[in-house]
C-alpha cells in the first residue's frame, strides 16, 4: 500500500501544470502547453527562469540538440544563446537569453516558462537539497537517494509548487554526489552518477527540481558544494546568472537586485574568505529593506565562516550595524530550519532554511522535532525534519513567514517586521 506522502506526490500536478487563463491567437494557454512533458523532456532536460544582477530575467534551456532553441516571447521570437562549450563532462547543450522586461507570456515550443513578477507577495525559500553521498576526511557519508522518504527533495519541490509561489530562493549546495557509490551502500545509491558532470547534476537538481521550475522563477546562490574543487564547473555553466567565466573561481562580486519594494543581495558565500569583502562591496548601494541571500549563516552560533569563528555569536559588520539598515539574513549550510532573533544587539533576524532534502543534522534532544532555545543574547525555533519556508507580504515592511513540512502543512508562524531606521523584529510561534 503506498504511504500517505507519496500518495501525495501522485495527487500534486508536476512540470505542465498551468494556472489561470489567458487568451493568446485565439486559443487558451491551457490549449497551448498541451505537448506530453515526455517530449519536452527528450529535447529539454530542463527550462527555467532566474534573476541576475538588477533584477534581469534570464531563460536557460538545456536541450540534447547542439543547436538552441528560439522562445516565443508575447508573440514576437527571442533566440536563445549557447553559454560555453559542451564536453565530455557537460554533454549537454546549456541554452541562455535574457528576457524583455514586463515580458508576460514566454514559451518554449508548447511549454509556458513563469515570468517574474514586479511585486512579488508569495516568495518560497529552500536550500540544501541534493542526495549526500560524500568522502569527509576519509569518512563516506551516503544517504539514501533510492528511497523518497530518506531523500525527499523531489516531493518537497512539488509541495513548493502547490503553493503557487511569486519567487523560488534557493540558498545554495545544489550537487551532494561527489564519490562513486560504494559496494557496501549499493542499497542506497547503486547507478548513481557522481562528480561534477552533467549526468550528476541532473539527478541531484535537475530532475527533482522540475516542479519548482515550472511555478515560478528563481533567485540561486552558490553554495560550499558549488567551489570550484567541488561542482563549481557545473555551477558556472548551468546556475550563475552571469556571464560564463573563462574559468572556475571561488572568489566572485556580490550582486544586487530590487524585488518588490526590497532589496536582495546575493552573496557567493562558497568560500567564506570571500564574505567580508562581498558585503563592504555592497554597502554602497544600500536603501530601503534589504535581504542579503547567502549560503553560509554567520550571525548564529557554530557557523563556520571567517566572520563568526571567534565570537558566539557574531556581530554585524560595523559599516552595517545601523538600525534597519539590513532587514534579514537569509542562509541555508546547517541541515535544519532555523529561525533565529537577537534581543541584545543590532543583529537582524537571521533565518536558515538548509532543511531541502540532504541529510539533516540531528537535534540534540532525541526525538524532538521542534526546538525552541530562548537565552538573554538569541532567541530560536529549530525543526529537524525537510521542509521549506514561505514568506507572504502582509503589508509594507511585514512579511507572515510560514514554515512548512515536506507535505506542505504548517508547523509554525513568524512575523518579520521591519522599519526604517528600526532593527528588524521576527515573532515564531510553534503550530
């Protein structure tokens, strides 16, 4: 009999699924996205939309086909670009364009890609999803990726997906399969590819993601697994939202976007010798609420970064330490939910979403899924179990973050408040 969780996986419609209708050549979209997704899938692994620096557009494409493809952009053709050469390792034909502002309808073939939204009200943040299967100091730690229940990041994407988010953040380390399968484990991970190839980074992202691509579009930064000794070639060459690179660096600028009435820094937070720096790169353009989206957390205790090694926990850098300057910290790296306030100092919230579908970090109390910490310098609410968080604006300057289970229920509310000239405020109770 099937469980009740891949049972609902069945229920949740999965990459052709379009919302709403409108009119376009006299026929509804619902009448144009109707090729079988097996199609697309033989000629394109997978289609997405992010945003780069400024707040840019940007359709990718991977196709089988050596050539790319053209998009049908409100009715007028945008032909795609190929972004860097294919190889052994990457066979696959990696396809770019960036799209007109206020595009509103963008097909690829028969299939709808999501346009950004100006306004933003519904924004889903998820991080640290590939399937673990990895070499520590010749220790090898490998997950179950056979078994959805072990890694559920395919579920996890369809239950992002029906929730019909505005925006997907994702916070980074998006490859875990990084050595062969070993003999002893092949229960668990026989057949899968590994290293920074295309056949692994399809398996880890591509494939479980598909849901997530088809509801909205996405903002990615670079995770630790994403360095360049790791799966940073595979990362230039699929994920950056930047022009490729002439080669793999650990050491990239920050940029810098406006969503909504928001700001959003990303950061490149893979190597943590790179962080001080991105963010005094940053201060200059600083207005208004701003989210810095980054990988590594370094306002909470036991992160390990250059910037919070020495100090439990950390401060902010002092060019930032202004009230209301900085509205949210937002990271994933620690294989938890962690929803983080500081009482007693200029910190803002700093809130850790690495709970996406790689093995989880264990909580201290056995059995103990929620976990509350309450001291005179932080105050927390910890889950250790997958799952995801969904912000919903409320009104200016007021976000409703709901954390969510890998089946989309809520396991507890947050309210972030920010005001100018003010730090930050975020409120959690447990459901």
């Amino acid at each position: 009999m099937l469980n009740k969780r891949l049972m609902a996986s069945l229920l949740i419609p999965v990459l052709l699924t379009v919302s709403g209708c409108r009119t376009t050549g006299g026929k509804s979209v619902e009448e144009l996205v109707t090729t079988p997704q097996s199609e697309l899938e033989n000629r394109f692994p997978a289609a997405w939309v992010e945003l780069g620096s400024e707040g840019a557009s940007i359709a990718r494409v991977l196709t089988v086909d050596m050539s790319c493809p053209v998009l049908n952009v409100d009715g007028r053709t945008l032909p795609m670009n190929i972004r860097g050469t294919r190889t052994e390792a990457f066979n696959i034909t990696t396809c770019e364009a960036t799209l007109p502002a206020h595009a509103q309808l963008v097909l690829l073939s028969k299939y709808r890609l999501p346009v950004p939204s100006s306004d933003p009200k519904r924004i889903v943040v998820i991080g640290d999803t590939g399937c673990e299967i990895k070499e520590d100091d010749g220790k090898v730690s490998v997950q179950n990726c056979a078994d959805s229940e072990k890694w559920p990041f395919a579920h996890v994407a369809q239950s992002i997906a029906s929730v019909k988010p505005d925006l997907i953040i994702h916070v980074g380390d998006y490859h875990y399969r990084e050595v062969p399968c070993p003999k002893k484990y092949s229960a668990k991970c026989a057949g899968a590819s590994v290293g920074d190839t295309w056949a692994s980074w399809k398996e880890d992202w591509f494939t479980p993601a598909a849901a997530m691509f088809a509801s909205a579009p996405l903002i990615l930064a670079r995770g630790n697994h994403e360095l360049c000794a790791r799966a940073g070639n595979g990362w230039f060459q699929f994920l950056d939202p930047r022009p490729l690179p002439a080669a793999c660096t650990d050491s990239v600028a920050p940029y810098w976007m406006t969503v909504g009435d928001h700001h959003i820094a990303v950061v490149d937070a893979a190597d943590d010798k790179n962080m001080q720096s991105s963010f005094d790169t940053l201060k200059p353009n600083v207005s208004g609420f701003t989210w810095w989206v980054l990988h590594r957390p370094f306002l909470t205790d036991g992160a390990d970064d250059e910037l919070s090694k020495d100090a439990s926990p950390a401060k902010l850098p002092a060019p930032w330490q202004a009230p209301g300057l900085l509205s949210a910290v937002i990271t994933g790296h620690k294989h938890l939910l962690s929803l983080n306030s500081f009482p007693k100092n200029a910190n803002p919230p700093e809130i850790i979403s690495g709970n996406g579908g790689t093995t989880l970090e264990k909580p201290k109390t056995d059995n103990q899924v929620m976990e509350a910490v309450q001291t005179a310098d932080l105050v927390s609410l910890n889950y250790f179990d997958y799952g995801f968080l969904v912000f919903d604006r409320m009104d200016v300057g007021k976000w409703q973050i709901q954390a969510m289970d890998r089946d989309a229920n809520v396991i507890a509310t947050c309210t972030l408040t920010e005001q100018a000239g003010v730090r930050s405020t975020l409120n959690c109770k447990p459901i």
